[in-house]
C-alpha cells in the first residue's frame, strides 16, 4: 500500500481546460494507487464535469477560484494580480502543506514566477531549471533547462547538473547517470567561459558523479549521455527544434505514404510497425517538466496536451514525491557547498 499523496491542480490552465484536466485525472486516479487531488478552479464549470465521473470524485476534492491566468498574460502581471488564480492557490496549497506537489498546463512563465516566489529555492540554489525527459536513439534522457533561465553563469550550470543529476535517478531509475554539457564541440577549448568554468567545476567535484564531457547537439539524440545540461535559451531552442522536426518527418511520411494506391497498400501491411514508431516519439509519454531546485514539487504540462499526456503529468509529480526527490537533492547539494569554501561562504550569505 502506498502512502496518501495529495496533489494540487491548477483546473483551469491548458488549451482545453478544464475538460481536459477533469478527463486526465480520471485516467491518473485509475493508474496511480493512494493519490488524492485538490481541483481548484471555477466550480461552476468544474463541478458537473466531477459529476460525471464518480471514480474521479471520491478522490478529488473542489476549491473555487474566482480567476485564472490567461495564456498570453505576463507573468509580472499575472504574480501582481493573481493571488486569487486557480494557479496561484494550487501552488500556496503546497507551500501550506496542503498538499505535496502541484501541477498546472497553464502559462509557463506565470508558473515560474509564482512558484519561485511562493515556494522559493531549495538552500545552496540560486535559481530553478526546467526539466524533462526526452526521448533519444538508446534510453530516455533528462535535459535541463528549458527555458526557465535565458542567461546563466557557470555556478548555475553546476547546479543543474547536480539537479539533473538527481532528477535522472528519480524519473528514470539511474544508478548512476552520465552527464554532458551541451557545447559547440566537444574538445575542451571549445565553448564560452560559462561551460568551460562548469565542466572544470565537474570534472573535480566531489561528487560520484559520472561527468561525461561536452557533447554537440547530435549526440542528444544519440543518447550518449543521460542528462544534458545547459541553459534556458539554447535548451527551449533545441527542445523546439526537435519537436518540430519530429513533426515535420511524420507530415512528410503521412503525405508519401498517401500518394499512391500502392505506397497504401504498404502503409497499410506496415501499420503495426507504423504504430509502434509513432508511439516511440509520442509527446504525451515525456509530458511533465519539473521546476527543479524549489522548496517543493511543481510540474509543468504542456498547455495543448490531452488527457493521457496530463494523467502523465501527474505520474511524474507523484513518482517525484515518493521517492522523496527534495530530499535526495538537498543532501547532494549540501555535499556540494561543504566541499568548497567559496560555496560555503556564499549558502550562507
């Protein structure tokens, strides 16, 4: 028997919420044993959705919110004027330990500001990245971050390395994870004083970690190495240009595959292989970034996801949790400050 968890869902942040959201908690409280839900959003819309589905509703209880944070507002004006947000409660009910994790499709950059706000960092981190797993040619891989810091210094490579670190052996099971940083090349002399200053800091931390090097955008997807770190900026691109790509080639060999009576009859002979290959580059089996290094666990759903990519969603906030991911973290960071005295002095500052 598992342990109770109780997580927070923001009801009214996705593209199709809030049916969508309703529709995947359904399918996550099928699949994940001992998880209750804190829904907060507008009950008037939220509540004959919770009536049809009675499963759902023994384990999930409703909190109204009287506003919600749009798609496109700013996230400054969002953390202004939105104390009363669907998405701004479900984060204060983690901070009020209410429950354990929250989860939200909504406006990423609101997220991100209420939850560093609300929940603030854990000690010895400056600042939090976003991080999710990836599909490669070998096994899963964690890349982080994604978009949460546009600039960063070589002291928050580090850390997100030791994030990553952590993150990989929690939602992939690694014993002991590879880590690469993202680089122009891999020959050391390559790269900006930021990555060069990050992998020296690596190479001799006391931590066992297994720092693999530089690794150039191919070998991302060749999976050579289990947790690719780099910053907000080139990871959102990568990450955009990767799904983007992967859109591309399945527009192109639907629109082949259709030309002609006899390529078909091949797509159609194929089509168990054909579905099996769609599955392996299906989105919603990676949905759920992780804002790693806050004072709690908030997961990010892609905002135009359906049901089965947000009950994943909640898998990862959930699987998180149990195995106590704040916790693993805080230990190797404090590892990390106690080994240098600079570090040291500035944790304390």
């Amino acid at each position: 028997m598992h342990e109770k968890i109780i997580v927070a869902i923001d009801g009214m942040g996705g593209d199709n919420a809030p049916q969508m959201i309703v529709d995947g908690l359904a399918l996550a409280c099928q699949q994940l044993e001992g998880v209750e839900f804190l829904l907060f959003g507008d009950s008037e819309k939220l509540t004959p959705l919770l009536d049809a589905k009675p499963q759902l509703s023994e384990v999930c209880t409703l909190r109204h919110a009287p506003e919600a944070v749009s798609n496109d507002e700013k996230p400054t004006v969002a953390l202004r004027n939105g104390r009363h947000t669907s998405m701004r409660l479900a984060i204060d009910a983690v901070k009020e330990g209410e429950a354990s994790a929250v989860v939200s499709a909504g406006n990423t950059g609101a997220l991100m500001a209420m939850a560093l706000v609300v929940l603030r960092t854990l000690p010895g981190i400056g600042r939090p990245a976003l991080a999710t797993a990836i599909p490669t040619e070998t096994t899963p891989a964690i890349m982080l971050d994604l978009g949460a810091n546009i600039e960063c210094d070589a002291e928050d490579l580090v850390q997100f390395a030791v994030m990553g670190e952590v993150f990989a052996r929690n939602e992939l099971g690694l014993e002991q994870p590879s880590i690469g940083i993202l680089n122009v090349g891999v020959e050391g002399l390559k790269g900006n004083d930021a990555v060069k200053k990050a992998a020296a800091t690596l190479q001799d931390s006391p931590l066992p970690i297994k720092f693999y090097g530089f690794v150039e955008g191919d070998d991302v997807s060749a999976g050579k190495v289990d947790v690719v770190v780099t910053d907000g900026f080139t990871g959102n691109i990568a990450l955009k240009t990767a799904e983007g790509t992967v859109r591309m080639f399945g527009h192109f060999l639907k629109e082949e595959l259709m030309s002609t009576w006899r390529t078909k009859l091949g797509a159609f002979i194929a089509r168990p292989a054909l579905v099996r290959f769609r599955a392996r580059f299906d989105p919603r089996k990676y949905n759920g970034a992780m804002l790693v290094g806050l004072n709690g666990i908030c997961v990010k759903s892609h905002g135009g996801t359906d049901a089965i990519g947000f009950a994943n969603a909640v898998g990862v906030a959930v699987n998180l949790v149990r195995r106590k991911f704040n916790d693993r973290l805080k230990e190797d960071m404090e590892r990390l400050i106690s080994s240098q005295p600079e570090r040291k002095t500035a944790a304390a500052q």
